[in-house]
C-alpha cells in the first residue's frame, strides 16, 4: 500500500481562506444543518490505494463519513465524492488543520479548537 506523497507544508486556513475564496471574512454558509457526529479511522485515500496512486492531503465527508484525497490530488476523490452525492461538507483531516471546506457556498470555515 502506498503511503502519502511527499513533504507537505501546512498553511493555517486563516491564510487559505483569501486563497480559496478571495477574501479574509468567513462567507456563510447554508448547509450546517446537514453536519452528521461522524468520525473515521482511516488514514488513507481508499480510491487512490486502489488504484495504485498517492495523495498529499486526506478530506473527510461530514454527511457521511467519507474519506478522499483532496484538490490537489490528481484523482480528486473528495471533490468527485460532492459531484457523485451531492454531500457539500469536507473537512480536513490532516494533523493540524481545523476547517471545513463548503463545495457549494465556496465556504472555508473554521472549526472550534477541542478543549
């Protein structure tokens, strides 16, 4: 099984945020109430194992559980998951990283730190 590809540097969403969506406010978004209590075990991409290839960075689906590799990846896992379901709410799952993506208000949000 391969592992995940190469170094990766973590940028803090606060800086993703202009990135993604070109501006430094947190958008609103209408799909918090479709957030399911789920969590994962898996720390791998299952699609790209499959498939033989790698990934940098894991998203998890808050609608269903889902795990996928992310935008960057070639294979785009966790976007295809969205398109094929509909299920809008990725969060990252990658150590260090606290925001959940919204694929359709194009919403990156931040998560409240566990105490």
């Amino acid at each position: 099984m391969k592992q995940k590809a190469g170094l990766r540097i973590r940028i803090p969403h606060v800086l993703l945020r202009p990135l993604f969506t070109g501006t430094l406010r947190e958008k609103s978004y209408t799909h918090r109430h479709l957030i399911q209590h789920v969590t994962t075990t898996v720390n791998v991409c299952q699609d790209c194992v499959a498939s033989g290839d790698t990934w940098p960075a894991l998203r998890m689906c808050l609608i269903c559980g889902y795990v996928g590799c992310c935008d960057q990846a070639k294979n785009k896992h966790a976007r295809r998951h969205f398109e094929a379901t509909g299920h809008p709410l990725m969060r990252s799952i990658e150590p260090g990283e606290n925001w959940v993506w919204c694929y359709v208000d194009k919403a990156l949000l931040s998560l409240p730190h566990k105490t």
